[in-house]
C-alpha cells in the first residue's frame, strides 16, 4: 500500500481590524457639565461681580 499524504487545507481567516475593538470598548461620557465646573463657574462669577462692584462698573441694583 502506498502512503499518500493529502495536504491540510485550512480557511483563510480575513485580517483584524484594529479599529474594532476599541470601538466595542468605548462607552460614551457625560454630554453636560459636572457638578464640578457648574461650581467653579458659579464661584468665577461671582468673583467677576464683587471685583465689578469694587470697582464702581456695576452699581449695586445691577446684580442679577
């Protein structure tokens, strides 16, 4: 009896795409402001009117 060897033939897989994976990964973030930055704004503003004030550009009624 003869051996005859028959080749291994295995399907080509396509390539990665490196881009995928991070794309599943990916989970989207706060769309507003953080607590954090609506206090820091609060707190710039009300820095900005009492330096207004101080100065004399605003008079007193003129606060929101």
């Amino acid at each position: 009896m003869a051996n005859k060897t028959t080749p291994l033939v295995l399907p080509r897989t396509k390539p990665r795409n490196p881009l995928l994976v991070p794309g599943l990964t990916r989970r989207a973030g706060a769309h507003g402001k953080t607590r954090k930055a609506v206090r820091q704004q609060m707190r710039q503003r009300t820095q900005q009117c009492l330096d207004a004030l101080m100065n004399g550009d605003k008079a007193e009624f003129e606060i929101d």
